[in-house]
C-alpha cells in the first residue's frame, strides 16, 4: 500500500469459535451456596410443567468466558480507541464516573417496587435530571420514562394527538421534510398518522412557503430535527413555528442533534412545543454496541396533563414520590420509570460539566465539525454549503465517476484505522457522507482523519481498485449482506 | 472541562484554521434574539470526587443493604463478577450498532450466540437481538401478532402484569385495537371458559404470561389449542427468565415476549432491562427490531452481519415493521454472559433453589395466613392474604431491614388484603422465618383484637 496510514497498525488478533462450539459435559463457571432450606421434588411440584432438558446451553469454565468475550471484544472498533465520526449518533466520550456511580449498590440494586420512603435517593436523581433538561431545553415539563430516541418519538407523538383529540379532533398527518429520519415516519405511522413528505429547499432546509401551502387542519404537528440531518440550523425557525401555530399545529422536535445546541440556544425559546432528547448521544451515556438509550420527552405546558404516567412530584411533607393519578395522561409507555440507570449517569455528565462545561462543549463540537469540512473541502463534493453546525455531509460525486461510492470509501476508512462517517444519508443527499466529530476529538486525531480521507481521494484517482476492495486490514473481508438475508441463519445449531 | 482535549491555544488555531474570527462566527446562523446570553441554570461544574459523594448520599437514601421480597416483573438474582468485568470493555460498552459488520464482529457474534441461546431457552426457531423491555415487547409482539393475523382485537389474560397490560393499551389506543380482558379462576390461572368466551374472529391473538404475575405457571398447551381453534395466535410473555431453568417453555406459543432482566441485570430501580421476542422462523419478515445473522466473506470465512434490514425504520420508514431503532444491545450482553455462566446446568440449579426457597416459604407463611392460588403450580412467586393491611405488616418489617411483598390492592382490588412475595436464591432462610414471624405477630393481634372485641361483647 503506497499510502500508509499514521493512525493504525495491523497486529494480531485471536481466533474465537461459537461457544457452544467451546462446550463439553461437565465443565461449569457457576457455583451455587448450598440450600439453607429443604431440598424440593420439582417434578411433584411442578408436574407436566416441569422442565427436563436445557438443550444446546453452553457448559464452559470462567478462564473461557474471559476469554471467549475479551477475544471478541477486539474484534470491535469503539469511541475508547478512536475518533467514530458517525453522523447523528454523536460518538462522544463516555466517562467513567458515570459507570461508577450508577453501580453504587443503593442505585444498582434497588427494586423499583420498593417504598418511596426507601427510594428518596432514586426520586431525586429522577428529579434533578429533569430539572436540568428542563432548562437545557426551555421546555416546561418532561417525562423521562421513554426507553430511547425513538420510542420518545413514540411518546411525543402520542401526546400530541392526545392534545388535539381533547379538542375534539386528532387530525390527521404529520409533516416530515425529506431529509428526516427513519424513525420519524415509522413512530407517525405507529401513532396512526399518515405521513406528508415535505421537501427542503436548495439551502437544505425547510422551505417555508412550502411548509405553508402543505400546512392545514388535518396537520397534527411537523417533526422537524433542528440542526437537521445536514448538520444545517434551520435559520426560519421562527417562521416555521408560527407556520404551526397559526393552524393550531404543534412543532415536534427530534433532538437528535441537541450536541449542537446545549448552552447555546433553547428549542423552548424558538417555538418548540414537544422534543426529545436522546441521552445516549447528547448526554454521554454509552451506546453498548447498539444501546440501552434512554429518550425523554420536553414538552410545553400545554402538553404537561397528557404526560405518561407516573410523574414525580413533592409531596406536602417534603418528601418526593410518583403521582399517578393523571386522569388526562397518554398512559404508560414502558414498565416502571424508564432507564434510570441511564439517568444517573447522564446527570452526572451534567454535574461533571456545569453550564461553563456543556457551552464550551456545545462549542467545541461545532468547532470540530467546522475545521473537518474545512480539511476536505475541494477534495470531497459539499452538496449545500450552508453553514455547518456539529455535522457536515459530503458526497461521493467526485469519486463516483472513477466509480468509487461512498460506502466504499467509509470500508477504505477503516484500514486507516477510523470507524467510518454515516454512509448515504441523509437521503437527500446522493451518496451522502455525513460525518459527526462530537467535541471529543483532539486536533491531532481530526488531522489523522482528515489525512485519511484527503490519501483515500488520491487513491480513488490512482488505483480505485484499492478502495473499492477495502477493507483489507480486517479480519474479515467484505460480508455478503444478500446471501445473509436469502436464507437467513438466525442462530447455531449442532452438526448433524 | 477535563473531558474536552483541546487548550485554548488549540481552540484559536483551529478558528484560524476555518477562518472564523471567534467561536460566535459559527454560531451566526442561529438568529441572535433566540441564542442564549447568560448561563444555563444547572449545578456548578464538579470535581469528580464531589460527584461521586453525591451519588454515595443518593445510593444511601435508596434502600441500600434492605432485603427485599419483592418480584413483580424485575427480580433480584445474584450477577456474576465477570459481567461487569467483560461489559466495561471499551470496545463493547462504546461501540454503535454493528452496521459496519467488519469492524463490530465482537458485537455481532455475540448477538448471534444471545439469539441460539433464547431460541434454546424457548424452543421457539428464532429471537431478534433485544427490545425495550419485557413490557413493550409484548406490546410489539401483539402488533405483530395483527400484522400476521390481518384481525384487530386481543384478549388479554388479568394475570399479565399490570403495567404490561397498561404499555399495550397505550400502543393499541391509536391503532385501533380493541382489548379485552380474561380473568383468573381461584387456582390463579387463566379462566379457560372466560378466554373461550372472550375470542371471536377478530381476534388476533391471546396475551398470557407464564408464569404469570402471581408467580403461578399457566396451562399453556391447554390455552394454545383454545387460541388455534379459533384461529388466534398465542403471545406468551415472560417475566421472569430464570424460570426457564425448571419450567417447560411455552413451545405451543406463536410469538414468546421476555424480559431477561433475571439474567445478570441490575434491578436497577427499573431499567435498564432487556426485552426479547422470539417467534417461529415462519413468522419473522414480521417480526420488530434488530436480527443478527451468519454470512461469508469474500474468502468463505465465516462472519455475521445484521440482516433481514427491510422490515426497519431506516429502510422501510412509515411501513416498518417498528420504530424501534436503539435497542438494549449491552444489556443483551449481560443476559448473554449470564447465560453463558449458568449454561445447561446451572441454570436448571439456579431454578431448583429459586423454586425451594419459594415452596419453603409459601409453607411457612400457609401456618400463618392464607397462602391463594394454591391448586396450580408456581415459580418463585405466590400470594399471602393476610387479616391486617399489607402495608401496615410492611411499615414494620422495613424496622427490620424488610421490604415485604408488593401489596396487590393497587392493582387488584378484589384481592384486598393480598400481597405478591417473591423468593430466590438470594432470599434467606432467616429473612424468610423473620418475615413469616411478622406476619403471624399481626394476625395473632388481629385474632385476639377480635377475641377482645367478642369478649366485650359478651359482657356487655
């Protein structure tokens, strides 16, 4: 390879078979205490329902499950070994106090049934995050009982519609411009809306004097993802908003890309009636390899009877609790109260930062994403040059003509040592590279990026076939995605 | 801000770089009277000493070092050291979902061995790679049991857990779904007859849990034949994972809806947990959520991608299968080491010492107070009726260090003075003997406070 990267170096990793592949009779890793009660017979107890064989269950040693899932673990790129640039995920740092405490023994081992009187400690981390967000985003009243962005989706929508049946019509549609999320029409869809697609304009943002032919009575509300998927500040917010408003329509926004905002500017102060926040992206709890997440809903007063129940309220003694006498609510969303354990560690990502600590934040993501398009302006295509905030999308139309497309590009990525940029979205864009810094990225690792991406584009001009094969340092090769979902195999099974 | 790597002199460079004057040049596009000028009102920046104290203050008004015997849809099974140790590796408590399939192996293994080890667990063909939790995936579960069916209505069993039945009446509020409940009969099990009663052509499918939210093991072949008869389906949920060791899995079951929070996840004062459905291979172009699935690569080694992708948001959009995007990958890892420490044999322990511990103090606390639903068997749960109100009996044993069962009138209030204890491995015998003892002190005064009050009566 002609053009060797700073970043990375192949070394060796280790081979790892299925773990059933790993088992054999009468190996164990587990222990139990002897019984302090009488032994039972489990087929009198149980009769027809008893249960005789586990099947195919693994029967391996501790040293083995070490090494099995260390082995594995290896086999992933992660935030803790480099910059992960995946656009409107928000790859950021996440910190370890935040594990530590949310594994504090009063925290991790509590029952969620237990007395409020026992449960003062959970109830105030509960209500000290929703102060925060509360302010954060200007909003009103919050609800942080949704498991994830998408089911918040779920959640904000619910309430929307709650909101227009108790005035006697639940309209509709809901707007969503075209350079939306998935998620976003799938949860209308959910909610029993139809879905309107509304275009952007030639600046990629909403096109407001669309926006307005499209807008009537039947709208229930537009979801509208501010920065958008463009990494682009909708500039006419104000207008949008009133757009909204004037038709007794609600504004939902998707926070997914609140990185870009906190300390800086409130969705509440611009017109915004309901949003979620993903605390999985924005707020630095881990993703995991694909999550838990957690999505709280902001919403405007206006909003605040149809939240789902319970909400936690002080009580006349002082004492905190859950209420869940809430005649007007949209119901529960999800057993219990949510992902708290998420919540304890996205307030202590709060506490860690203070306001000084979120702005500057705010500001250095914003100042990443700026200084990458900066880096590879000219040498990648910038579809809407509208100023940039924590996100920049690219495309592939000038390597596309050597025949080289984006996905191709984000495989090459990663034999220099990157997790690669979102590939092909937004939709709107062809061939879409949106890449998402996050403040976390020190100029040394954005130079290493930019210098991958800028020696891929020199590749792409002299030996495409390079890229277009890549990867070539991992342990696997390109899988084949359409054989897998032919005949899918789903799971394991023994020989025959 | 010790989490951000940038000094200032790194900060003006980078300015210089893009040609910005000052930071707020970047910030122009958001309109001036809408960004913000003063601080945002939240705590001061802390050291990460002072966090960890305040979180060590809010840990100690929280319950800690109670024992508890409270199940009820989240259960308190001892974790093997080795998850935390195994899940707090960066490269799996940091990475996104495996779409880059060459770079997330690790993940992607792991989810294949997590699907082979539910469908083992079961006996169902396929699982997907996790949802929300045990509550929304058997509200997911249902609508696809619809999409399946092409009918709109369900029957819900009483004895699903409260606040399960509470998820899917918000789901179904919208998509016009009508739901009807089946009760229970006195041996706390389903009520064949009402269920019998209760399906008509529309019906989609019968939600059960098994066992159930009294702890008591449903007649799962008998409900299913009713359910095919009829031409429903059966969505069987369930709550309680480590059951699985020792009871017969609900394999006559069309969709099976579970929450694996047993499997080595923190109670964690409800979340996050790990939800699961699993389905037969027939049915899974309708199945919600992620599916991990083996492949080759270009030199035939054996590899995993996520697949079956058109039936999610990010392809499919407004006719996805779900919204669901973001699932519970590391907590499915959890329950995967869980799994994997316990294996085929120890699972099966686990389950046997659950199931003791429960048959011991179901017997004990029987000498005292009206143990119900005795006619069908149980897992690791049951239902004490006692004479005094079971929040009365609680308020004292928390002197002990005591959280008692979960009183029962909330959620049902024919059952009154009813309370849900659950025992398992972790629960003591002397935990068990100082609760029973408690219980039989307040029946003891409320017998001999009716003795009194016929004794008065006598006299006067």
């Amino acid at each position: 390879m002609k053009h060797m990267t700073r970043k990375a170096t192949r070394h060796v990793s280790q081979n790892e078979n299925l773990i059933f592949e790993k088992s054999s009779p009468g190996k164990a890793a587990w222990k139990l205490p002897p019984l302090d009660v009488p032994e039972v017979d489990t087929s009198k107890l149980l009769g027809a329902s008893e249960r005789k064989d586990l099947g195919n269950m693994p029967e391996v040693s501790e040293i083995e499950i070490i090494r099995h899932f260390t082995r594995l673990s290896t086999w992933n790129y992660a935030i803790d070994l480099g910059m992960y640039p995946l656009g409107s995920c928000t790859m950021k740092y996440n910190p370890r106090v935040n594990e530590a405490v949310a594994r504090l023994e009063g925290l991790a081992n509590a029952h969620p049934y237990q007395p409020e009187k026992i449960s003062q400690g959970g109830l105030r981390i509960i209500k000290t995050l929703s102060e925060c967000l509360i302010e954060i985003t200007g909003m009103d009243a919050i609800t942080l009982q949704p498991a994830a962005g998408a089911h918040g989706e779920l959640t904000g929508l619910l309430m929307a519609r709650a909101y227009h049946q108790s005035k006697g019509n639940p309209r509709k549609k809901v707007l969503i411009p075209d350079s939306a999320h998935g998620t976003n029409p799938a949860t209308a869809a959910m909610v029993g809306y139809s879905v309107e697609n509304l275009k952007s304009n030639d600046r990629g943002i909403v096109d407001v004097a669309a926006l307005t032919s499209q807008m009537n009575e039947d709208v229930a509300a537009l979801m509208l993802t501010n920065p958008n998927t463009l990494g682009v500040f909708e500039q006419e917010i104000h207008k949008i908003a009133d757009v909204m408003h004037a038709k007794g329509g609600l504004l939902y926004m998707d926070g997914a890309n609140m990185n870009a905002l906190v300390g800086k500017v409130r969705p509440g102060d611009f017109g915004v009636d309901v949003m979620h926040l993903n605390l999985h992206k924005t707020f630095s709890t881990p993703h995991g390899g694909g999550g838990p997440g957690s999505g709280p809903v902001a919403v405007k007063q206006i909003l605040e009877p149809f939240l789902p129940k319970p909400v936690v309220v002080t009580k006349t003694d002082g004492t905190l609790g859950f209420d869940y006498d809430r005649p007007m609510s949209v119901g529960r969303v999800r057993a219990f109260y949510g992902n708290f354990g998420m919540f304890v560690r996205a307030l202590a990502y709060i506490l860690a930062n203070g306001p000084d600590g979120l702005r500057q934040t705010t500001e250095d993501a914003v100042l990443n994403a700026n200084y990458i398009r900066k880096g590879l302006e000219g040498v990648y295509d910038l579809p809407y040059p509208t100023p940039t905030m924590h996100e920049v999308v690219f495309s592939d139309k000038l390597q596309a003509k050597k025949g080289v497309k984006t996905g191709d590009i984000a495989k090459r990525l990663i034999d220099y040592g990157f997790h690669p940029y979102t590939v092909s979205f937004p939709l709107i864009v062809h061939g879409a590279m949106m890449i998402e810094p996050t403040e976390s990225e020190s100029k040394e690792e954005m130079d290493l990026f930019v210098e991958a991406m800028r020696s891929i584009a020199e590749e792409v001009d002299e030996d495409p076939q390079t890229v277009l094969t890549a990867p070539h340092s991992t342990r696997v090769s390109r899988l084949d995605e359409v054989a897998a979902a032919r005949k899918p195999i789903l799971r394991w099974k023994p020989a025959e | 801000m010790r989490y951000l790597p940038k000094s200032d002199a790194d900060r003006r460079e980078l300015l210089k770089a893009i040609g910005a004057r000052s930071i707020d040049d970047l910030f122009a596009p958001i309109p001036a009277e809408y960004r913000l000028q003063r601080d945002l009102k939240v705590p001061r920046q802390m050291a990460e000493s002072e966090i960890v104290d305040w979180y060590r203050e809010r840990s100690r008004e929280n319950g800690d070092g109670y024992c508890a015997f409270l199940g009820a849809g989240a259960y308190s099974h001892y974790r093997p050291v080795i998850i935390d140790s195994l899940i707090s590796r960066g490269e799996f408590l940091t990475a996104y979902t495996p779409y880059q399939a060459e770079i997330s192996q690790g993940t992607l293994q792991s989810i294949f061995e997590f699907q082979t080890m539910i469908c083992e667990l079961t006996g169902m063909e396929v699982a997907n790679a996790s949802m929300y939790d045990g509550s929304t995936g058997a509200a997911e579960a249902v609508m696809m049991a619809a999409r399946l069916t092409g009918r709109r209505s369900v029957v819900i069993a009483r004895s699903v857990h409260p606040e399960y039945r509470e998820v899917l009446a918000t789901y179904a509020w919208h998509q016009g779904m009508p739901l009807s409940l089946a009760g229970f009969s006195k041996t706390g099990r389903l009520d064949l007859k009402a269920l019998e009663e209760g399906i008509n052509a529309d019906t989609a499918c019968v939600l059960i849990q098994s066992p159930n939210f009294f702890g008591t093991i449903e007649d799962v072949e008998a409900i299913a034949d009713i359910a095919h008869r009829k031409g429903a389906l059966l969505v069987v949920s369930i709550a309680e994972a480590v059951s699985l060791g020792i009871v017969e899995p609900p394999r006559q079951a069309d969709i099976i809806a579970m929450e694996a929070q047993s499997f080595g996840v923190p109670l964690g004062f409800g979340g996050p947990y790990c939800g699961v459905i699993a389905t037969r291979e027939q049915f899974v172009r309708q199945m919600p959520g992620r599916l991990v699935g083996q492949t080759t690569d270009r030199n035939g080694k054996r590899g995993f991608v996520l697949t079956l992708a058109t039936r999610e948001q990010h392809i499919r959009r407004e006719k996805a299968t779900s919204n669901i995007c973001t699932n519970q990958a590391l907590v499915a890892l959890m329950a995967n080491i869980f799994m994997t420490v316990y294996g085929k044999v120890g699972l099966k322990e686990l389950a046997k010492q659950n199931l003791a511990k429960t048959a011991y103090a179901a017997e004990q606390f029987g000498r005292h107070a009206k143990v119900l639903f005795a006619g069908a068997p149980r897992f690791n749960e049951f239902v004490v009726e006692t004479s005094e109100d079971p929040y009365a009996i609680n308020s004292r044993l928390l002197g002990h260090k005591i959280v008692g069962g979960l009183p029962l009138k909330k959620f049902y209030p024919e059952l009154g003075n009813a309370a849900l204890w659950c025992c398992t491995e972790l629960t003591t015998r002397t935990s068990i003997d100082t609760a029973v003892a408690m219980v039989a002190e307040s029946e003891r005064s409320v017998q001999s406070g009716k003795e009194a009050e016929v004794t008065e009566e006598v006299t006067r």
